[in-house]
C-alpha cells in the first residue's frame, strides 16, 4: 500500500471516529446513537470487506505471475 494511501485511509478512519464521538457526546438520546453506530459499522464492513478481499486476491494473482515469470513454478 503506498504512503498516500495508507494517509487516505488514516484520514478516513479519523474523521469516522471523530464523528461517531461527537455523536456520542451530543444530547442525541443513546439508543439512537448506538443505532447509528451499528449500522455505519456494518456499512463499512459491507464496503470494505470486498475491497480488502480482492486487493489480498490480485497480490496473490501478481506474486504468482512474478514467480512463473522468473521461472519459479511449483
């Protein structure tokens, strides 16, 4: 993952959980809040579930045509 990246996705997460603490500190009534906070969870999980599981298969896809290209087939 390249630095820019991985600062990207560092802003992503601190913006999230600054919200999600602002939320929490508001007079918004807590069941709510945790309403709230469950469904962004599983939002994020549903968006970046597939992301992180394609990106893991196309390193597995590239190191194996690395390897057949320096002649390293099993």
């Amino acid at each position: 993952m390249s630095t820019r990246a991985r600062v990207a996705l560092l802003v992503i997460a601190v913006v999230v959980i600054a919200a999600h603490v602002a939320m929490w500190r508001s007079d918004m009534p807590r069941d709510v809040a945790f309403r709230f906070t469950v469904i962004n969870a599983i939002a994020w999980a549903v968006v970046l579930g597939p992301v992180f599981l394609v990106a893991r298969w196309l390193h597995a896809v590239e190191r194996r045509n690395a390897e057949r290209e320096r002649g390293e087939e099993r």
